[in-house]
C-alpha cells in the first residue's frame, strides 16, 4: 500500500507540472522535485483541498486562481542584510570595481519581498554610486513583487536587522534609511527611485538587459542542474564584461558550461567575474 500511495503522489505531481506548462505556461518540470512536491501539497492543502488531484480541475479552469498558485509555489524567505559578509565583501571588494564605471545596471534576481535589494541599494547609496546606479528587481511572484514595490515593512524590521547591517559593512544607521511611524518602516524615495520591479520567469524568459553585477542567492537550489545550467548561462550572457555575479552560499558555477567565462573574486562567498566575452 505504501508504494501504491508514493506512485499515485508521484502522478499528482506530474499531472500538476503539466497542467501549470500547457494550461498557463509555466515550466516547473526542472525544479527539484522533492521540493516541488512539498510545496504543492502544503499550497493544495492550504487552498482547502484535500488532495493535489483535487485542485487540478481549479487550476485548469479558474485562471484566477493563477497568482495563488504562484505565491504559494515561490519561496519568499529573505531577510534584510542576510548573511552580511556578502554584503560586506561586495562593499569592500565589488564595489570600489564597479566605481570605475560610468554607468551601472544591476539585476537582482528573485528579489522575493524586496528586503535584499534595498539591503544591496543602502550600501550602494552609502558607497556614494547609488546616484549611476539602476537596479532591476524581478520575480515570478506577482504578490511578492508588489509588496516588494510598496517599500513598506514593520518598524520592527529596522530594529531586528541594525546589527546585520553593521556587520555588512554600514556606516550610518539603518533607521536613517527610513521613514518610520505608525509601526511601519518605509523605504526613502531617494532609494525606491533607483530600482524597478518587473515579473521575470528565469525558467522560460529571456535576458532581462545588459548589466554589470547580477545577484541571485538562494533561487537556484530549487532547480533541478538542468535548469540551473539554463539560468546560469543566461546570467552569463546578461553579465557585461568583467562583470559580477553572486550566489548563495549552497550553490556554485562549476559544474555549468558558463564555469569557464567566470573567475572567482571570493569562492567561499560564491562571488565571481566574468573574465571573458560572451559564450
């Protein structure tokens, strides 16, 4: 009976991967699966079904029920500043390079609910290159990306991650970046006002535009090595010469066929140039 139980999951899971392709188009066949498969069956039993087979029939005629799907299939966890000696080895590393520059395009890459592009804009307006800069943020989460687009979290947020924001290098204070009432913290104009937020599918869409710096943490250990290839070389080709890209700490270039265009300025923080031209 066990078995019969795993292979009849395992039916569900495919059905519902092929449903999101041909119904809706979007591609979750090389996505890790045993993640996958966790959070569809927590996004079906949140959606109050009792069973992945169940919401099949919803997904396949109720398109509103799409940005639901989506929202619950991403995975939003991010924090301000997280792990801040990244942050700290772009400030002391990364960015005194790309000062050089005339021009800066950024593309941060599963931006989630904002907190890390605005982490890595702070420092950038600290770094006094802010005012050349511009940042794209994208995800495939619509919801995400509008709270990330409102600026606005819990005042509390400030105070949890002053500490983080030292340790990445600040030198200032975090609440200076904000405005702060009625137990909310909003992000400065002057900060919103360098970044755009736009839906991207790293699965099936293009490159985004040319940039110097890509940052992309915590995304690609989701996908199957298929996949991350795919994304992997479309970082590459969206990255300009000599430009950067930084991953999260579980994940690596090296088994990618872009491994030979990157050189690592820290490999232990997953930071690398691209040492030629485009593949």
């Amino acid at each position: 009976m066990p078995a019969k139980s795993a292979s009849i999951h395992s039916i569900e899971l495919d059905l519902f991967i092929e449903a999101m392709t041909r119904r809706h188009g979007y591609d979750f066949s090389n996505y890790a699966r045993a993640s996958l498969k966790r959070r569809v069956a927590g996004l079906a039993q949140k959606l109050g079904f009792a069973s992945v087979a169940e919401l099949l029939p919803r997904l396949l005629y109720d398109g509103d029920l799409l940005p639901e799907i989506l929202a619950g299939l991403s995975v939003p966890v991010t924090k301000m500043f997280r792990d801040p000696m990244v942050f700290k080895a772009m400030v002391e590393t990364l960015l005194p390079m790309l000062a050089t520059y005339p021009r800066l395009n950024i593309w941060q890459a599963g931006c989630a609910t904002g907190e890390e592009v605005y982490s890595l804009a702070i420092l950038l307006e600290e770094a006094g290159l802010l005012h050349k800069a511009q940042i794209y943020a994208t995800d495939i989460n619509d919801a995400a990306l509008a709270k990330a687009e409102e600026g606005i979290f819990p005042a509390k947020m400030v105070e949890e991650h002053a500490d983080n924001y030292l340790h990445a290098g600040g030198t200032r204070t975090l609440a200076s970046h904000f405005s702060l009432g009625y137990g909310f913290a909003k992000v400065s104009g002057a900060i919103k006002d360098h970044i755009s937020f736009a839906h991207h599918n790293l699965v099936s869409d293009g490159v985004f535009c040319e940039v110097n710096l890509v940052v992309c943490r915590n995304v690609l250990i989701y996908f199957d090595r298929h996949l991350q290839d795919r994304v992997l070389g479309l970082f590459e080709t969206s990255l300009s010469r000599g430009g950067f890209l930084c991953l999260g700490s579980k994940e690596n270039i090296a088994f990618s066929a872009a491994a030979p265009h990157f050189t690592p300025v820290n490999a232990a923080l997953r930071l690398y140039k691209k040492s030629g031209g485009t593949s």
